[in-house]
C-alpha cells in the first residue's frame, strides 16, 4: 500500500475510468454487482472526503502526511438493495433472499464490494500507479453524507490512487507492520477444521 503520493501528477480520467472497468469485472453473488464507486478527482475533490474524515486542525499530527496528497480518491460503496432486487428475479426467488436485507445471513454487498476494491488495487499496482485502501474507522456516516451517498448504503473504505512519491515516513513503520505473518501451518486447515 502506498501511502504517499505525486500531487503534481494527476491521473487522466481515462485511466480512472479503465481501473474502474478492470473493478467492475469482480464476481459477486447472483452476478448481482452490487457495487459503486464514488470517484473524487482533483483537491477540490478530495477535500470534500478530507474535510469530514480528517479535519485541518488533526492534519499537522497525521502520521501520513503524503496519503493527503492522492489525487484521486475512491470511496466503494455496497448496496444491500441491489441483492434484495436480484434475489426477487425469476431465477433466484426460491432462495427467499428477495423479501428483505434481513433475510439475508451474510452481507454479500460488503464480499463482493471488497472483491471489486481488490480488483481495483490489483489494476492499479498492475500499471504500477500507487493504490492505498484505509477504513472510515466510524466515519462512515459522516462520510456518506459529506459525500451524498444514499441511506442504506455501505461505503467499506477508501482508495486513494495516484502516482507514488517519496514517502518520508517510510522509515517508521506503522505498529501492524511489526506484526509477523501468521504461518501457513495456522491458517490453512485441509479436510476440514
């Protein structure tokens, strides 16, 4: 993830719109796609996020200064209506998953949204641009509404994109960072549990 960025060089909004592309290709359940990206380009922009997440007078102690200078900011966005709507189609109706959210387990709209946001990075990285996903962190509902994103919807994060920069915190990492992989040994369980 980088968390530092070239603010003298923006994105064209081609290449937004193909990374875009490139995310919207994500599977997701029911191939519902049940995703939306809100696309901040420019400072003005940005600092509609900026002012609601990150006040001016918090910014002098933010530990990455750089991450305020992405030049395009991508807030993805599940919507829980769009399963509700797909599950009622023809093809999906017995699944009982059309009547209401709550008839719902799982929150697929936050799975495949991640998916699409993964996708996202991944497209990114793959034309070597500088991609940093960070949580709201209990500003979501300051951000949907800084940002005029519908009631009901889920915003899961944010992407900042651009070119990279030099990070000058780069040598102090965050304290996950310290935190060693967990061994596969741990993780992976075969055959069952």
């Amino acid at each position: 993830m980088v968390r530092a960025f070239d603010a003298s060089r923006p994105l064209a909004p081609t290449e937004v719109d193909e990374l875009l592309a490139t995310a919207c290709t994500a599977p997701s359940a029911g191939n519902t796609q049940g995703w939306h990206f809100v696309v901040l380009e420019g400072p003005e922009q940005t600092e509609r996020f900026w002012s609601v997440s990150l006040p001016a007078h918090r910014r002098a102690s933010f530990g990455w200064p750089g991450l305020l200078d992405a030049p395009v900011l991508i807030c993805p966005v599940g919507d829980p209506s769009a399963y509700v709507r797909r599950y009622a189609e023809d093809d999906k109706a017995s699944t009982g998953l059309g009547e209401d959210v709550s008839a719902w387990s799982f929150p697929y709209w936050l799975t495949d949204t991640a998916f699409a946001t993964m996708q996202l990075l991944l497209a990114a990285e793959g034309r070597s641009l500088g991609a940093c996903f960070f949580g709201l962190f209990g500003r979501e509902e300051a951000v949907r509404t800084g940002l005029n994103i519908p009631a009901g919807m889920c915003p899961i994060g944010m992407v900042a994109l651009g070119h990279p920069a030099p990070d000058p915190t780069s040598h102090r990492p965050g304290r996950s960072a310290k935190r060693p992989p967990r061994p596969a040994a741990e993780i992976v369980h075969r055959g069952g549990w």
